[in-house]
C-alpha cells in the first residue's frame, strides 16, 4: 500500500484526510511542520500532502527544505491551500507536483495520485552517481516531432549519463544531443532517454544515459 504523509496544522482537515484516503493509502500525518522533516525520513512516503499555511513554518519553505534533502528530494508533493490568490505559479516554481485549493476535491486528489504513481518510482540517483549541478544544453525533437535546443541543469551526473528536470515533454527511448552549456557550447554526445517520472505540475525528471563516445563529458 501506497504511503502519504499529510502536513497540516488543522486538526479537523487532517482527520478528513485520513477518512477519505485511508483505505486506499497508508495515512501518516503531522501539525507540526519541523516534525514533518523527521516523519518523512523515517517512514519514507511515497508522497507528501502538504498545507501551505502553517505556524512556524509555511508550505513555501517546507517544501523548499523537502526538496533539499536526498530521498525527498523528488517526492511527489502537492500543495494544499485554504488562502486566497493564485499560488500555482509560485508553487510550480518549487517543483510542486500538484496544486489544490480547499475545499478539496478529493476525487481530483485520488485520480492526480493514481496517475503520479503510474509513473512512480521517479528515476533517482544511481550507485556511481554524483549529486552535482551541470549547465547543459540538449538538442532533438520533443514528443511532437518540434525540433528544440533547450538549457537545461543537472541534479545528478555519472560517466554513463544524467538526470535532469525538463518543462519540455520528450518520449522514452529519445535520442538527443548533449552540450556542456558555456561560452562554446562543448559537444558531449548523444544520450537516450532510459527513465521519465513527473517533477513538477509541468515538468518531468528524465534520466538520460550517453549511446556510445562521448567527448568532453564532466566525468570520463
């Protein structure tokens, strides 16, 4: 059974959560946003419902410190949001994985869920790779055939390939053109998509692995 971890201070909510998701979900939650950290390192969720609203800490920061850390980095998280305004955007920007606003829809919760989980669990870093930040450039077609040369960075790299988080949708098995992004541009060969998961509201985690030489990679 799928495991969530629920993040907000209201008492009542975090009740409803669990009588309209348990069953489905193992239902972990917590009011206290610094004893989120903890849970969610000890009991490892699949995913994160997460207020946005909270005393002490917001779900703004939160979520900034889930994503800094190792196994919740690429959690699937979705922001919860009793406030008025139009957080989407800002909220995207944290690499949120979903956005709802109370009352909360909970079929469109549970059918978002189901959908994430189709693609879960998102590619992370493999034994050989190391957690580091590369500008690159990738070149190719995107899944509609629309040719494209996007900047691009990455969260992990390894002598065979990457990882990396892209708006653009691009199909599995893609083969695109890979550059160390500077003043040159340095050609570093041709790498295939092996992996794809979603990062965001509109992005997607891709892992990448390099189709034969390759030509001033970062790790040889």
């Amino acid at each position: 059974m799928r495991k969530l971890l629920i993040v907000d201070d209201e008492t009542a909510m975090r009740g409803l959560y669990r009588k309209r998701l348990a069953g489905i979900y193992e239902v972990l939650e917590t009011g206290d946003p610094e004893q989120a950290l903890a849970l969610a390192l000890e009991n490892k969720p699949d995913a994160i419902l997460l207020d946005l609203k909270m005393p002490k800490y917001d779900g703004f920061e939160l979520c900034k410190n889930f994503r800094s850390l190792s196994y919740t980095s690429s959690l699937p998280i979705f922001v919860i949001t009793g406030q008025s305004g139009d957080y989407k955007k800002e909220c995207e920007a944290m690499g949120a994985t979903g956005y709802f606003e109370k009352p909360i829809d909970f079929k469109k919760l549970k059918h978002d869920l189901e959908v994430t989980f189709k693609h879960w669990p998102a590619p992370r870093s493999e034994a050989g790779d190391l957690p580091l930040k590369v500008a690159i450039k990738i070149k190719g077609k995107d899944a509609g055939g629309a040719a494209f040369a996007d900047a691009a960075e990455t969260e992990s790299v390894s002598s065979n390939g990457f990882l990396c988080v892209s708006g653009r949708v691009l199909n599995e098995g893609c083969t695109l053109q890979v550059y160390l992004a500077g003043s040159g541009d340095l050609y570093a060969g041709l790498a295939s998509i092996v992996d794809r998961a979603p990062a965001g509201l509109s992005q997607h985690r891709y892992r990448f692995q390099f189709d034969g030489e390759k030509e001033n990679w970062i790790i040889q």
